[in-house]
C-alpha cells in the first residue's frame, strides 16, 4: 500500500483555477490532479534521459568510421584544441 504524506504548496491563482477546473472536469480532488501531473513530469523527465542517452551511446565512437579521422590520433587532435582554445 502505497502511503501518502501531507505537503502544503503554493499556487498561483491561475494555476489554482486551471487545476480546480481539471479536477471537476474528471471528477477527482486537487490533490489527485497534482499527483497525476507529477508523475507524468517524472515520466517524461525519464523518458528524455534516456532519448538523450541513446543518442549519445549512438554518436559516441561515429567518428571513428569516416574517412576523414582516418589516422587522426583524436587524444592528440583533441589535446590540440584544448590547448588552442586555452582549456
């Protein structure tokens, strides 16, 4: 069983209103208003973690495969730049 701890939060008078209005529309309380938009917060704040890591797993290393980086020592290329850039 899931169990619920009381918090208090601050509302602006638009917000209060808008989430008073979805709760009557799907008869539920503000609470459970609250609740289901936080977790889908949470669900698209994961989601996007993890499109963000697919992509970076999937550029990591592309590099490698063009022409152009052929014989190209990158730890070298990229200390190059660091020190040109003053990093």
């Amino acid at each position: 069983m899931n169990t619920m701890t009381r918090t208090q939060i601050s509302l602006s008078k638009s917000d209060r209103k808008a989430a008073d209005q979805i709760a009557g529309r799907h008869n539920v309380s503000l609470a459970e208003v609250i609740r289901q938009a936080l977790r889908e917060y949470v669900q698209k704040q994961q989601q996007r973690r993890a499109e963000r890591k697919a992509l970076a797993e999937r550029l990591a290393g592309a590099w490698k495969n063009s022409p152009n980086w052929k014989g190209v020592d990158a730890v070298k290329y990229q200390r190059e730049i660091r020190r040109e850039k003053g990093i």
